[in-house]
C-alpha cells in the first residue's frame, strides 16, 4: 500500500504503474507514505522549481520542522523523512537566480540540521522507480543492512557493459540515464565524451550551454 496526500492527484497514474493498492487522503505533513508493518517512511515532494522558491521565501524551514517533530501519522510511527526533489534543478536555480552557494547550503541544513534525507528525481519515470525500490527495499529490510556486510559482497562489473557505462555517466549531476545514453550514441565511449570540447557537448540533444560546462569541468 501506498498513501498519498489528495494534493497529489498529479503521480497518481505513475505510482498506480508499481502499486495496486494506494489510498488518497489529507496528511497533516508530507505528500507520500510507504508503510511497513507499523512504521513507514513520509515524503515530501517538491517539483524543483518550487523547490528553490521555497528556499528564497524560507517556506521550506517551516515546512521541514513541521516534517521533524511529527513523530506519527496515521497509524504508523514515522520511520525515515525524506525531501524528494522532482525535476531538473538546473533550470530552477537558473530561472529564479539564486546562487548554487545558497542552494548547497540550504541542502546541507536540510541533512545535517533538520535530519532529512535528500534524493532527486528528474522524470516521472525515475520517481516510479524511486518509490518502487524504496518500498522493496523497506520490506527487505535492505535500508536497515551493515555497512560492513554490504562491503563483503563481491560485485563484479564488465567494464565494457553498457549498464556500467549509464551507470557512470547517470552519477554526474543533473546527467539522467536518457541524457548518459545519448551521450554514448554520439560519442560511443567515456573516454571519447572526456575528449569532447562544450560546443561538442551541446550538440547532444537536452544539453544546453550550462550542463554542458559542467559535465566538461567533471570529466577533465
């Protein structure tokens, strides 16, 4: 089950893709609860743009005490909180000409002062798959796993993989796996993207003047 605040009826048919079973009611805090057992994890969506214009009106803070000191809701005891940021934020800090100095330490509040686990999702698909795997793994128990277990496992890559390719490329910020593909379609390989000039990167469709700086400054 999945519950969602009524406020949210925009991801209903993506979160239908991956839950049967999703209720829609009024939460107190948050926009989305995953239960298990009786606990759950409460998230707290914002579209990017909303993101940033929270931080300038210091909405965001209120927002975020609130999600803090509730330690229940409904009939579960609130687990894990997370602030899910939903788009691309390039364009938001763009857009509403905010230094990325302030976006960063705004972040860094959010984490280490309010508590709040930060993750960014730039497509609906990709917020789909974040819910998914977060539920599977909060019903495995896997959120809750040692460190030191996790590093003893031997996971091996194929370095030629073409998932082990996305898979670096998706790590660079504000680069999601549609734009790592498109890259490696036009240039066919990470060392020959690391070799491409900006002008090269802005010919990769969904890369513009900004993030094609950024992924040149990352790579050399």
């Amino acid at each position: 089950m999945i519950i969602l605040d009524y406020r949210e009826r925009s991801i209903i048919p993506k979160i239908l893709e991956i839950e049967n079973h999703v209720e829609v009611t009024s939460l107190s805090v948050g926009d989305i609860i995953i239960p298990n057992g009786n606990e759950c994890v409460i998230i707290e969506r914002k579209e990017t743009h909303d993101f940033i214009d929270s931080i300038k009106t210091s909405r965001l803070w209120d927002q975020l005490a609130r999600l803090q000191l509730q330690e229940n809701i409904l009939d579960f005891r609130i687990k894990r909180r997370i602030l899910l940021l939903h788009g691309n934020i390039l364009p938001a800090v763009i857009g509403e000409r905010i230094s990325w100095a302030s976006v960063f330490g705004a972040l860094m509040e959010i984490v280490y002062v309010y508590g709040v686990q930060v993750f960014q999702v730039e497509t609906d698909y990709s917020l789909g798959e974040f819910i998914r795997v977060l539920k599977k793994r909060e019903e495995e128990g896997k959120n809750d796993g040692n460190v030191r277990v996790r590093w003893e496992r031997k996971i091996e890559y194929r370095r030629d993989d073409l998932s082990w390719k996305l898979y670096i490329l998706s790590s660079i910020p504000y680069v999601g796996e549609k734009t790592a593909k498109k890259l490696l379609d036009r240039f066919g390989s990470i060392e020959r993207i690391s070799r491409a000039s900006i002008s090269d990167l802005m010919k990769v469709e969904g890369i513009g003047k900004e993030k094609a700086k950024l992924i040149h400054r990352l790579l050399h």
